[in-house]
C-alpha cells in the first residue's frame, strides 16, 4: 500500500510525463523565486520527501494545471497507508 507522500509523487510524476517533461525541465519552469530543484522534484516523485501544500502548487502552476486538481478525487484514501 503506498503512502500519501508516494501516491502524490507518483501523481506528480505522471503529471510531469505527460507534458514530456524532465525533471530539470520541470524545474526551470518554476517561477522566480520558488524553491524547486531536480533533487527536490526527485525526492517528492519518489515519496522521499513531503510535498507541502506550497510545493504542490509551484508544481501545478510550472505545469500549468488547474488548482482544481486538488479537489477532485485525486488521492484515494484505501491507497493511504495508516500505519
């Protein structure tokens, strides 16, 4: 069972595929000033690390996905381990 952390990175992972985007493509898409760097996009996709609120939406915005994402049924909560 994946994590939170897991299941959103591989969301953001298959986010980021699908614009044929690499990581560091990714990342120099960013917005001045944000904090986003290939390590720090790797560590997230991999659930090495925890995607902020913050985060998520530099993401969505370098992308340029709607903020309505995060109100869908995007994080399914049978995968979120409890435990």
């Amino acid at each position: 069972m994946l994590t939170l952390d897991e299941n959103l990175g591989a969301q953001v992972k298959a986010a980021r595929k699908e614009r044929k985007l690499t990581m560091t493509e990714l990342a120099l898409k960013v917005r001045p000033g944000a904090t986003m760097t290939h390590s720090k996009i790797s560590r997230l996709e991999r659930g090495k690390m925890t995607c902020t609120v913050f985060d998520l939406l530099i993401l969505l915005e370098a992308m340029e996905m709607d903020r309505a994402v995060l109100t869908t049924d995007a994080l399914p909560v049978s995968s979120i381990d409890e435990g």
